[in-house]
C-alpha cells in the first residue's frame, strides 16, 4: 500500500476523521457536534507531535511523510472546516464568504512556509521548535468555539462577529511574529483550557 503506517500518524487521522465528521453537522445544522468535532480535532493536534516524536527509529522518509501528511490534515481541520462553519453560520453571506476564502488561504500559506522551514530546520537540527511564528492554524479549535460559547451574550451580533473573528485569525496567521510555544505548565493550562470550552460546547 503506498504512504507509511505506523502509530507515529493514528491521532492525526483521528483528528482528520473528526473534521470530516464534523462537517457534515455543519451541513444538517448541527452546530454543537460540529463545534465538538472542531474541539477533538485540536486535542488530537496538540499530542500528534510528541506521539510522532516518540518512534525513535523513523527513517528520514517517514519524517518528511509525518510532516507532509500533518500539514495536509491540519489544512482541512482548520483551514477548510472551520471556513464551511463560519459561512453556514455568518449572517452576511457575503461577509461570511470573504472570510471563509481568506481563512482557508492564510491557512494554507502559513502551513507551507512551516513545510519549508520545518524541514531545512530538521535537516540542522534535532531539538523541538522553541517558537510559533505567526498563530498556529489549531488555534481556530479554541478561538472558535469560545466565541460560540459566547453566542448568547453576542445576540444578533453573534453571526457577524464570527465572521470577523475569522478574518482577524487569517491575518494572524500571516502576520510574521514570534510566539513562544508553551512548556509544560502552558501545556497544562492549556489543556485545562481545552477541557473547559469542551464542556461549554457541550452544555452551554
């Protein structure tokens, strides 16, 4: 079979497969499973790269693929999927449209500039990225469902502000500067904060 099995990709494909599950809510209107699935796809995000890190005997190859096959479901999990839910839910299509386009675009443009640093850098050296330049594209799996956590308080506002809560996260995601990734105690925050805006997601 071609491309590389092993459990170095499982919770990437997990992630992929919520994403795609979580569209198809979208479409049936379904918007606090999609919201879920949009959540889930992010955890997945966020412990992929140390389980990849993990296999200690991959060859070069299977590096590039993990890199290659991590970017391609992170643009439909975080690119294309959330776009289909800020545009079902915008109020103004036509604003709803333009930020959907330019979501998936600054998506896709910072998901292959970290293609090509990522791999010259992996080629220099073996230490794990102490930096995220420009906001990570996972970022929509909790800026996103905070704001629809939020929609009760926004009222009619709620499916315009989306929309422009779209368009600032692409520029973000463009914007050339530095973020220092999280250590461990970020990592648990933000951990805790994923677990809270599941459950708001969920009960809310």
């Amino acid at each position: 079979m071609i491309g590389f099995y092993n459990y170095s990709v499982i919770l990437t494909y997990i992630g992929l497969t919520s994403a795609v599950v979580g569209m198809t809510q979208v479409f049936s209107q379904n918007y606090r499973l999609a919201f879920l699935c949009l959540c889930i796809s992010g955890i997945c995000d966020m412990f992929d790269g140390n389980i990849a890190r993990s296999m200690k005997n991959r060859t070069d190859q299977e590096k590039v693929f993990g890199i290659q096959i991590d970017s391609l479901c992170d643009l439909i999990c975080f690119g294309m999927f959330p776009a289909t839910l800020g545009y079902s839910i915008s109020g103004n299509k036509q604003l709803g449209g333009i930020a959907s386009v330019l979501l998936v675009l600054g998506a896709v443009v910072r998901l292959a500039y970290f293609n090509v640093t990522e791999q010259e850098r992996q080629k220099e050296t073996a230490e794990k990225r102490k930096y995220y330049q420009g906001l990570p594209v996972t970022s929509v799996s909790m800026i996103l469902p905070t704001v629809y956590i939020f929609r009760g308080l926004l009222g009619k506002a709620y499916p315009n502000f989306f929309a422009v809560v779209m368009l600032l996260t692409a520029m973000l995601f463009v914007i050339d500067f530095k973020m220092r990734k999280p250590g461990k105690i970020g990592s648990i925050i933000m951990a805790a904060a994923g677990v809270m805006i599941v459950l708001g997601v969920l009960f809310v």
